[in-house]
C-alpha cells in the first residue's frame, strides 16, 4: 500500500508491505520539487504494526516529524 501527502512545501510517499511472519512494516520518503529537479530520501519506521492502514498512518506521522524536526538534504 502507498499513499503521497503533500506536507510543509515537501512531499511525503508512505508505504507498507506486509511480512511474511504477520503484520506489516512501514517506511516513508520526502520529495523536495525544486527547479533543480526532484530529491528524494527515503526512512524506515521501526516495529510492526497490526495493519497496513496503521503502518501508513506511522509513516505519514514520522514524516511530518522529520520535516517538523528541521530536516535537510544534503547541499548538492
């Protein structure tokens, strides 16, 4: 499952796969569009959640965080 979200003039691309053992992990990634192109990093979350909507909903959450908490890309 994947959802994008536009956040704070970024956007944040959450995904969920389900493990072979039960439940489901997650990671996100934030885009910065810029005239320069598009960057991209991507994050895991960690632990295991019960489904893939609460997975998502993880990720979505600690990406708002990691934008919220000042975060930056690399210069190129």
């Amino acid at each position: 499952m994947k959802v994008r979200q536009a956040y704070e003039g970024r956007v944040i691309e959450a995904r969920s796969s389900e493990l072979k053992d039960g439940g489901w992990d997650s990671e996100f990634s934030i885009e910065e569009h810029d005239a320069a192109g598009v960057t991209e990093r991507a994050f895991y979350v960690p632990g295991v959640f019960p489904s893939a909507e609460a997975a998502i909903e993880a990720a979505v959450t600690a990406g708002q965080q990691k934008i919220d908490s000042g975060f930056e890309y690399p210069i190129r």
